[in-house]
C-alpha cells in the first residue's frame, strides 16, 4: 500500500517536439517512438507531437521515416518540465511512411517532388523524365469541376475526349492518354472520375511501361491521381457550387484522429453534383465517396486503405462521326451545319454507371537502408442502359448508334517494391525491385440498335429517344462475351550518383502477357488466346550545372502493346514497340519562385500492323510512326501574391511506312500541332485587402483533324477559350466565382463532340 502512495505522489513531465525538412518546412505524419513507455504517434501537420504524464527519468524518442535513417534523441524528463527534442532532416528529399511533398510558400503553384513518378526518393531535377504536376492550391483557384479542367494546366493536353459515360482521355505527345493510374497503381474507371478526394494530378510524359506497365500508361505518357490522406488533426471543409444550367454541387472533406494517440486517421472526401447540358436536352446527376484510413500498426510498419465510389445517371454527350463521300474530299465540323446546341436524344435514354476503388498499401521499414511497400488495387466499373453515337448518314441526316445493356471492367492490381537508399562507397545509389501482377477482367451483355433516319437541318422535335430505339430492338446486333488478360512483371530500376551533381538511372522491365481470348456466352469457349513476353528498357542520365537549381537530362524509354495474330506466313506478331529519345533542362531558381522545364523528344513506334495488300484478311507488321517535339512548362511568382503557369506543346505526328491511305500523315486523333495554356492570378498577401485576388487565363489549340487519310478529311477548327475568376480566400471561407469559355468560343474534342458556351459558376467554401 505505501509503494502504491509513494508512486501516486511522483510528479510527471513531458516530451515536446517538431520534425523540420532541410527547408525549415513541418514534416507530418512521421513516426515517433517512445522506446521505453512502447507509446508511438505521428506527428501533425505542423510537425509536432507530444508525450504527456511520463514519470522523471532518461527517455528515448525514435524518430523513423521511410528513405532515412533512423534517429534516436536521448530525453531527460525532469518533474513539472516539458522537455523539448526536435528534429532537423539533413536529407530534403524522402519518402515518407505517409506521402511527403517538398513545398515552398514562394510558389504555391510549384509542387514538383513526387514519389510516385519514379518510385523512388529522387527530386524532379535528379529524375531524368519531364512531368507536370496539378495541385490542389491550383484546383481550388480556378474553382476546377471535373478532370478536364484540371488538365487544362498540362501542355499538349487538349480539350478531352468525353466518352458517353462520362470517360476523359487527354492527348500527351500526340498519342491518347487516360487517368487510369492512382497513388501509383491501377485505379481505372471507364465512367466520370469526380476530383472531390484529389491532391494533385501528375501527367507524367513518355512510355512508361517500364515502370507503369503497358496497361495502366500510352506512349505518350499516363496520369497519375494522388489522393488525399488522413493526416493528424481534426479538420475539414464544405463547399457548395452553383452556377449556370442549373449546375449545382455540394462537396466536403472531414479529418479526424480516430484514438488518442492518433496512429489511427481517418478522412472523408465526397460530393454530389446535378449538370445540366448547355444543348436542348441533356444531363448527368452523380455521387461520390472517397474514405481512407490509416493505420501506425508498430513504429517500423503503417498500412492505408482508401476507397473511391462513384454512381452516376446520365446522357450520352454527342459523338459525331461523319459520313465519308466517295470522291475525297477536305470537310470542317464548323461548315457542317451540325446544329451546335441539340443533343438528339432524350433525357429517357439513360444509362447508369457505378465505379468502386479499393487501395491498400502497407509500408515496412526493413532497415535504415532498405523499406518494402506492399499493395493490393481492386477497380471496378459498371455501364448499363444506353449510350449512344450519331452517325451522319448525308450532308443532312444521321441516325443515332445506341448501345443497350450492362458492361463490367474489372482490374486487379498486386505489386511488392523494395525500395533502397545506400552507399557504395562515398557514392549514392538508389534502387527499387518490383514485382506486379494485373489482371483485367471484361464482361458485354449489350445490344447495339441503329435508330431512325432524322434530317438535322430541320427545327423537328428529335425521334431519338427510349420508346423509338426499344422497337427497333429485334433488328439490333447483340454482344454478349467475356474477356480477360493477365500480366507478371518483374523490374528494377537503378539511379547511381557518380558524383554529387551526376546521376546515371538504369531500369529494365520483364512483361509476360497473357490473353485468356473472347469467350462468348452462347458457347462458353474461348478463342483467340495468345501470350507474349516483352522486354522494356529505360536509361537516364542527368547533371546539375547549378546544384539542386538547374540540371540537364536526357533519356531512354520504351513503351509497348501486346499483339495477337499472325501473318501469312505464320509469323506470330510480336509486341509493339515504342522507343522515346529526350533531352531537356529543369531549373528551380531564385529560391522556388521559377519552376520550369523545356524538352525536346522523339518518339519511334514499330511493329505496327497494317492490311497485307496482297493477302486478304491478312497483316502485316511492318508499319512504323514518329511523334517529334517541344514541351515547356513554368510556374513562376515573381513577387508576393503573382503566381503564373504557362505551357506550350509542339507536336509533329506522322505514319512513316503505312498504308497507302495514310501514309506520311497526321494520325487523325494526335490531336492539335501547337497547343498553349496559360494562368496567371493576383492574391492581396497583406493589408486591408488581405485575401482578394483575381485569376485569368485560357488554352489554345490549333486546328486538327478527326479523319485524315488522302481520300478524306475532317478537320477540327482551331481555337482559343478564356477562363476568369475573382475571390476573397480567409482562414474559415473562401468565397470565388468564375467564368468558363468568356467569349463563348465554340471548340469541338477529337470525337467531335461539342464545348459548352460561357458558364459562371460561384463557390463558397466553409472552413473548420
């Protein structure tokens, strides 16, 4: 009982501290360890935590990161004292249990360090591939409402190709490129992607299937989702939009510890949003939901788990494919007298897509050299109803291509990396091994119906909607099958630093494919299976003129798509290949005001199938393509408050030995030659007028083609679209308004697909 009373009367103390990156900036959701008490927490978002009722004595704090060496602190805790130890990380870049990004208040715009667009801990002025990054502070600016605004700020994106279920592909290089990667890994969604749970975008440019895979990348490169995190504290926000077309949203963001000692975090993210079209009929209405959680297991392992869920009900936008004439002949989508505004369709026929997103990843500190990352990706996509294209029939008709029925893409994703950062010698290697396995899994049970005959030059009432195509239901074609594929890989890349401003990358990729072929319901055998194994190389190298301020940097990288068939001969295809040469410079300068780079790159893509002009209903696979060009790109803050993002893309696209019909021209869907994209926004950084700013910018793009072949062509009309918006940001709200399109430009996507006129849209945002 007197030991009891002896204890009970002891006076505690505590430990106090803060974790700081080289540049003085807090570094969040670090693992802190009390050794002897086994108490551990992370640290918040201003790099600091806290150890509370600890009896007088000697005390050590284990601080560990992934990608650093492990730091013990010796405390001595003395009664009714807080004892301070902090940390100051000699290392700027790494790679933390939770996702870290070396920022700078000197240019909001300009956050560049990604752990994803290398997997490894390598600063984008060590990385010898050009990408682009989006962030949040720029999402947030210009009030952006779905993917396609947010690329506008990515040169050579373009306008995006809208697919009827509300699936976005941007041009990168002169080649389609879809956002099918998250935090790294499968994150497909063949529906509307809702960016309410999105950090930033990063469009990294190039073949990357080195890294990425042939399935999740294109040659010209792949987007990558970053996700929101949980981090340490309670916070969130609610936003409410509302603007023209009876356009309304309401989106929120909740963080919260989930236990005292907050190794366990849980965030929030949704929205649900109604869209009307700007053309007589017309409309998408959604949802979305987007939790993550994450979990300190032990001060060496962590585990995140985050969903992304979406439902959607909607209108197929206008697809347009033009009719071709006989005699050849050079056509615009402007003089087709295509009425701009109607949709030629009802808002009865719908269809209904949900997307689900499951992503967990466990990250395990092995040692202070070496961490291993571990991660399951499970995607899933569902279409059904009706989804529709127009085909024009004469230069005054066309009749509507309508899909009925339900359609599932599934993707697993399953990838182990070990990642390490050590010395070989006095000099610095860093390498990462991979194992992934992707299977893809697609199932059709649809019908496509061919509707009536309408004359589009007349002011008619449209006959194109759900009680017309159900009658024409037996005519119909019906699709009903499965197919699926798998994929093993192994790779490994390598960055070594010959010296401290000299760094040499090496990568290589094993793929082995298979194709399980088509298997239609009606027999239940499949056919046309086939596998292939492919080899995908990437070297790199890059010097520092100035260190850490300026680089050189050229690369190597390969892309490929697997093949099926053969030729006459029984030549079985191999994959294609696609191989880029780049070479370029990156500076970050004047402490992080200006943040750019300017590259030049050619890409060379073989083994691409053509008709055998002497053997019907045969290929062969000698055809070849090249995509040459300039890319430049800028985020700069020249004084307190100015931020300025600037792009421009040249693209020369041509097929160098193809058929007759298309040789020696512009693939139809590389999108425009030149395309430039520009923002610059004014934010009062003090005074009475603290918190008012203003934005404008706009994207331009020249003329294009959606066919283009020597007999015909279709072109697509440059054009120029501003955007503008004003704002009043504080610490609790954040009120803005902004105008899409100012002048009402009309402007059309690659499948021809009409741009909305000028939209104002007002957002108040609620802080907490």
């Amino acid at each position: 009982m007197s030991g009891f009373s002896i204890c009970a009367a002891q006076t505690t103390g505590s430990i106090s501290g803060k974790i700081t990156l080289i540049d003085g900036s807090p570094f969040s959701s670090v693992s802190v360890t009390l050794i002897e008490n086994h108490r551990a927490t992370l640290t918040d978002a201003g790099g600091n935590y806290t150890f509370n009722n600890l009896l007088p004595g000697r005390y050590t704090i284990r601080i560990q990161i992934l990608g650093a060496k492990e730091k013990d602190l010796e405390v001595i805790v003395n009664a009714d004292k807080v004892t301070e130890a902090n940390y100051h990380l000699t290392k700027e870049n790494v790679q933390a249990l939770q996702e870290v990004t070396i920022t700078s208040a000197a240019n909001k715009f300009s956050k560049k360090e990604s752990v994803y667009a290398a997997r490894l801990p390598l600063k984008n002025l060590e990385n010898p591939q050009v990408y682009t990054t989006v962030p949040k502070e720029v999402i947030q600016e210009q009030i952006a409402i779905d993917l396609g605004e947010i690329a506008k700020n990515v040169p050579g994106a373009g306008i995006p190709m809208l697919a009827n279920q509300g699936r976005v592909t941007f041009r990168s290089r002169g080649f389609e490129t879809e956002p099918m990667v998250r935090n790294g890994v499968a994150g497909f969604a063949y529906t509307a992607i809702d960016p309410a749970n999105l950090e930033r975008i990063e469009a990294i440019k190039g073949p990357s299937a080195t890294l990425f895979g042939t399935n999740l990348s294109s040659y010209g490169g792949l987007y990558n989702r970053v996700t929101k995190k949980p981090y340490n504290g309670f916070g969130g926000e609610l936003s409410l939009f509302s603007g023209s077309r009876d356009y309304n949203r309401l989106a929120f963001d909740v963080n919260t510890p989930v236990n005292a000692d907050k190794t366990v975090l849980f965030r929030l993210n949704g929205a649900t949003t109604f869209d009307k079209s700007f053309q007589d009929l017309g409309f998408t209405n959604s949802i979305s939901l987007a939790p993550s959680f994450s979990y300190q297991i032990t001060d060496k392992l962590s585990m995140l788990f985050d969903v992304e869920f979406g439902q959607a009900k909607g209108t197929s936008v206008v697809r347009f494919n033009p009719y071709m004439p006989k005699i050849g002949v050079t056509r615009s989508i402007e003089t087709m007298n295509v009425p701009y505004n109607r949709l030629f369709g009802s808002n009865d026929l719908t269809y209904q897509t949900q997307m689900l997103n499951l992503f967990t990843q466990f990250n395990y500190k092995i040692s202070e050299e070496w961490t291993s990352q571990t991660i399951i990706s499970r995607s899933r996509t569902s279409i059904n109803g009706y989804i529709s294209a127009l085909n024009q029939k004469t230069d005054s008709t066309l009749a509507a291509n309508i899909m009925r029925g339900y359609t599932a893409f599934i993707a697993t994703d399953l990838q182990q990396n070990f990642t390490g950062d050590f010395m070989i010698g006095s000099h610095r290697n860093r390498l990462v091994l991979g194992l992934d396995y992707y299977n893809n899994a697609n199932s059709f049970d649809r019908l496509t119906i061919t509707g009536p005959l309408v004359d589009y030059t007349k002011p008619t009432i449209t006959q194109i909607n759900r009680a017309t195509i159900d009658a024409l239901a037996a005519s119909g074609a019906t699709r009903s099958e499965s197919n699926g594929d798998n994929s093993y890989a192994v790779y490994a890349s390598n960055v070594f630093n010959v010296t401290d401003r000299l760094l040499a990358m090496l990568s290589l990729r094993l793929d082995r494919y298979f194709n399980l072929g088509v298997t239609p319901v009606n027999t239940g055998v499949a056919t046309g299976a086939y596998n292939q194994t492919a080899l995908s190389p990437k070297l790199g190298l890059v010097y520092q003129l100035l260190k850490d301020r300026v680089s050189v940097f050229g690369n190597y990288m390969n892309g490929f798509t697997n093949k099926p068939g053969s030729d006459f001969n029984g030549n079985s295809f191999k994959p294609e290949q696609a191989n880029q040469l780049e070479t370029g410079i990156k500076a970050d300068i004047f402490d992080h005001k200006l943040v750019g780079t300017i590259s030049y790159y050619d890409i060379r893509v073989k083994n691409i199938t053509r008709d055998d002009p002497d053997h019907a209903n045969f290929s062969l696979q000698d055809a070849s393509q090249k995509s040459q060009g300039i890319e430049f790109e800028l985020t700069a803050s020249p004084f307190a408050g100015f931020n300025i993002i600037a792009g421009y893309a040249y693209n020369d696209s041509k097929y160098t030995n193809a058929a007759s019909s298309i040789n020696g021209l512009r693939p139809a869907l590389s999108g425009p030659a030149n395309t430039i994209n520009f923002w610059m926004s004014y934010q009062v950084p003090e005074g009475k007028m603290k918190g008012f700013g203003a934005g404008f910018g706009g994207n331009h793009g020249s003329a294009s083609f959606q066919t283009n072949t020597t007999t015909n062509k279709v072109i697509i009309p440059a054009y120029t679209m501003l955007d503008a918006t004003l704002f009043y940001d504080q610490r609790r709200f954040r009120i803005g308004f902004k105008v899409d399109n100012l002048t009402s430009e009309k402007a059309w996507s690659v499948r021809l697909t009409p741009q909305a006129p000028a939209r104002v849209i007002g957002n108040l945002i609620f802080r907490f």
